[in-house]
C-alpha cells in the first residue's frame, strides 16, 4: 500500500519549477538525440539501399527486369524469391509492400461500412447536416452492414 514512507525521499516532495524545468529539459535533450540517431539511421540505409552492387547472381536478372542492380532491387527481388518459394511471411511482406492487402474484399466493405457508420453517426449529433439526413444514411449503413452479415453467414 503507498504511503509518505516509501515516496522518495522517504517523505512527500514535490518538485519545485526548476526542478521541473531541469528535468523537462533533459528529457527534450535525450529526445532530440534519439531523433538525431533515427534520421542518422534513416539516411545511411537509404545511402546503403541505392548502392549500385556488381553480383554475378543478382546483377544479371535485375538488368533483364530493366532495374538498377542496387541492393534494395537486389532485397526486393531476394524476397520476391523467398515467397516464390513457399515462404509466406516473405510473400506477406512482398504484398503489403506492393499495396496488396491480405483482408478479404468482405473485411474491407465491412471497414468502410464502419467507417461511413462512424461519420454519419459524428452529422447526427454534431448537426453537421440535417439530422433526418444523417439518419437516414445511418439506416441505409446499417441496412448494408445487416446484408452482409447474412450474406457472409449463408457462404
């Protein structure tokens, strides 16, 4: 159980402005540092991904695709490879990377079914537009959500 005995300080203390300041201005400094080091990490793998690499296996099939036989054409084509052979967690990566999705379409129109509930939801109590509009699109959402929930019970 907490009490004043085991806070630091073995007693209640409250920080003073200056303390708070130091120790705002510590946390701002390591903050900054740490972005420092991302955007670091950031330029160097890009720097690292558009080098140009000569690979007697890698360079030829990159320049039959017409690509720069760099190491991120090289990664892509490794992992393209990979899922090509039986690896899903490549073929996964290859997918969401490329703009593929792994949702069905019924999960998608469900999100946007959701999403379109939602909105129409925020019109009818912030009055964004008429109220008897904004309650006739929610039946018309609800209307599609209740049709495939029953399309998706009778496949």
């Amino acid at each position: 159980m907490a009490n004043d005995e085991n806070l630091k300080g073995h007693g209640f203390h409250e920080r003073t402005a200056k303390e708070q300041r130091e120790i705002a201005s510590l946390g701002g400094k390591a903050s900054g540092e740490t972005r420092r080091k991302k955007a670091d990490f950031r330029r160097t793998l890009n720097l690292l991904l558009t080098a140009k690499i000569d690979s007697p296996e890698w360079t030829p099939a990159l320049e039959a695709f017409g690509l720069e036989s760099t190491l991120e054409s090289a990664l892509n084509m490794a992992m393209i490879k990979a899922g090509l052979a039986g690896n899903v967690k490549a073929y996964e990566a290859v997918a969401k990377y490329a703009g593929q999705s792994s949702q069905t379409e019924t999960v998608q129109k469900n999100q946007q079914a959701d999403t379109e509930l939602k909105q129409a939801r925020k019109q009818a109590v912030t009055g964004e537009r008429e109220t008897d509009e904004a309650l006739q699109k929610l039946d018309e959402i609800l209307k599609g959500v209740r049709e495939n929930a029953i399309k998706q019970e009778t496949e």
